[in-house]
C-alpha cells in the first residue's frame, strides 16, 4: 500500500502505491490511518494528493502548525513536483508547454479547452519507450485534478492504462508516477525523488530497457534546464 521513505519530525515522505485511494472509498482502508498505526502518529494531515491511479511521493505532515506551513508552500507555489508518466502514441510534440482551462467533459472526466482564464499549466521533456508508446517527464506549475492526464491526452499521447482518459487500453497499472519534490520548510530546501524501477509493485514498465535509459537522465529533474515561463 505504501513505503515510508523520509521521516522528520514535522513530516513524513511516502511512496504510495498504484490502486491506494488518498481518501477512503466505499471499503478502501483509509491511507493515513494506515501510515500513522506505521509511523507511531496519533493523527497525520494531508499537505496535497495523489489520484488513486498515481504512485510516488506523498507529503504527510505530523502537526497542526507544519500542516499549515507546508499547505501554504503549495498555495504559494513554492513547490516543484515532477511526475513520470509512460503515454500511448507518439505526442503532437516532443518537449514543451501545455497551457489551457479545463473543463468537467462526462463524468468524472475533464478536458482541456483553448481559453486561459484560469489556465492547468504543464511543461514536460519526453523519451523513446517501447514501439507505440513515450516516456514522459512532466513538472506542473498548477494543481488541477487530473492536470497531466489530461494534459498527455491533449498531445495526443494518454497514459498507458488509464482507464478513464485511455478507456479500454489494458496494462497492469496507470503509468503515472510522483517522481520527485523540492519544497522550503523552516529556511531549508528539501529534495526528494522515488524511483519507480526499486519498487515491483510500482508496475512492470518501468523496467523496459527504453525506459530505463530515460529515467536515468532525468533522476536530478530540478538541475534539468527548463525553459522560464510567465506564471
């Protein structure tokens, strides 16, 4: 369900697994009930979240007060986060910027429209993967639900196994995947990442050869020359 991988005394890093609902869903074990029986913590807060398709690094804070703190770095944008995802088809365009409104589409689906009143910001590098598919770096300026699948299926390359954005496209998991985080806590930088590749549960993809080529480029993504952009 989970790994813990960092622990302070203010919060606690975790590699949540594909499948694990950050909220409790109709008889699904409540996540942070089940870390803190781990961590020894009467109570932990939520700081952001992660669908229940995506792995990777989550950020649980252990006090009221740091609850706070780090819950205005994300408001504030102070965060990075960077996300791997592997994608179906070759995309409209290798590296760059997705910029755009998004929109509630059917059901629990959104889509990403032209106007930019309020606009999911996306920028993201790509590699080669198996025939029929690209590795994805993504680094999201905003905090949307669903930003990056939706923003992958709008070059046209959806997520490998997402069953609401790639219906009917079989895989052991969705490829999405929280891969690294830098945030400022009490005056100092933290820097985490979470491989995909040392996990099995995290899915079978990531040890294509391909793959493994391109994350092994990118396991500093915050050193990564990213073009500036006007926030």
């Amino acid at each position: 369900m989970f790994d813990i991988l960092y622990t302070h005394k203010d919060f606690l890093i975790i590699n949540k697994h594909p499948g694990v609902s950050v909220h409790k869903d109709s008889g699904d074990t409540m996540l942070l009930a089940e870390v803190a029986k781990q961590s020894g913590d009467d109570h932990l807060y939520l700081v952001h979240r992660l669908d229940k398709m995506t792995s990777g690094l989550l950020l649980l804070a252990r006090t009221s007060a740091a609850a706070s703190e780090l819950s205005q770095c994300f408001a504030n944008r102070q965060v990075e986060k960077f996300y791997l995802a592997i994608g179906t088809k070759k995309p409209k365009k290798k590296q760059g910027l997705i910029c755009g409104d998004m929109e509630r589409s059917r059901r629990s689906a959104w889509k990403l429209v032209n106007t930019q009143h309020n606009p999911a910001v996306t920028q993201f590098f790509s590699a080669a993967a198996l025939p029929g598919e690209r590795l994805f770096l993504c680094k999201p300026h905003t905090g949307k639900t669903h930003q990056i699948r939706v923003a992958l299926k709008s070059v046209g390359s959806a997520i490998v196994g997402d069953p609401i954005y790639n219906a009917g496209n079989e895989a052991d998991r969705g490829y999405l995947h929280a891969f690294a985080l830098s945030f400022p806590f009490q005056n100092q930088t933290y820097q985490f990442t979470c491989d995909p590749r040392s996990t099995p549960d995290l899915g079978e993809k990531w040890q294509d050869k391909e793959v493994q080529i391109g994350i092994d480029t990118w396991l500093q993504p915050w050193q990564l020359a990213w073009p500036n952009i006007n926030k």
